[in-house]
C-alpha cells in the first residue's frame, strides 16, 4: 500500500507515488514501551490531579483518606491495562 494512495485509487495529486510505508523505526518494543509509559504515567498523572483537587475541597486529612479508594482502583486499572497490553 502507498502512503500517499491508502485507498489505491491511483490518485498522486503531491507526486509523491513512489513513497511507502517503512517499518524500520517502528519496532514492536518500541510501540510496546510508549504504550507502558502511556498507561503508567497517564494514570499518575491522574491519581496527582485527583489528589490535588480533593485536598483544594477537602480539608487533608478528608482528602487523603478519600483518595485510597482512587488509589487502589488507579493501581488495579494499571495492572489491568498492563496485563491486556502484555496478554493480547
């Protein structure tokens, strides 16, 4: 498949047909490793913020009591999205 014709309708409006798609720099631990970084810093980044907002409401000892449940769940939701990322 061309990368400038993905539905190979023989359009070239760039003339840029005799490109395609290369691989090379996408290796499977590389896709593999940005998607473990997403998922674990994606979920810190939302543990932090939750935290955040709650001890802006909450006085702290309210706010950091009500985030174990966050955190446990966050913590769950990690291994869980690592485990499919690994297990499919």
């Amino acid at each position: 498949m061309r990368l400038i014709d993905p539905l190979v309708t023989g359009a070239d409006w760039l003339g840029l047909g005799g490109l395609t798609v290369s691989s090379a720099l996408v290796a499977p631990a590389i896709v593999a490793n940005v998607q473990v970084v997403a998922i674990v810093v994606g979920h810190v980044c939302g543990v932090v913020v939750a935290h955040d907002r709650a001890v802006r409401l909450f006085p702290r000892r309210a706010a950091v009591l009500g985030q174990l449940p966050l955190l446990v769940l966050m913590v769950a939701l990690t291994c869980l999205g690592l485990f499919l990322l690994f297990w499919g």
